[in-house]
C-alpha cells in the first residue's frame, strides 16, 4: 500500500474517530434531557392528580352544591 494511500485512510479514521465522539456527546445530551423533561412530566401528571383529588374533596364536602346549577340558569 502506498504511504498516499495509508495517509488518506488515517485521515478518514481520524475523522471518523472525531464524528462518532461528536455524536457520543450529543446522545448524552439528549439522554440527560430527556430524564429532565420526564421528570418534570410526572411532576406536572402528579401535581394534576393532587388538584383533582383536592376538588373532588371538596365538591364532597359541600354535598355536591357546586356542582349543582343555581336555579336562576
């Protein structure tokens, strides 16, 4: 093999070796993301839950009356 030939495949590799270190990092960007926005989704799902059971409480509470329409509609 000629040292033209070698020199072109080292630069390949090296380019390569730099491309897949790029996309490494990239993948454990979105991974760290995606854990963030997972975390805040339950959060957001688990604060819903706690308004809905706070409401059904209360509509328990009151007999029912707020959910009942005032006569005048």
């Amino acid at each position: 093999m000629s040292d033209q030939r070698i020199e072109a495949l080292e630069e390949k590799l090296a380019y390569l070796e730099a491309s897949n270190a790029e996309m490494s990092e990239e993948i454990f960007r979105q991974q760290q993301e995606i854990a963030a926005l997972t975390k805040a989704h339950l959060q957001t799902i688990a604060r819903l839950q706690n308004l809905e059971d706070a409401e059904a409480e209360a509509t328990n509470n009151m007999g029912g009356a707020s959910a009942e329409k005032p006569p005048h509609y």
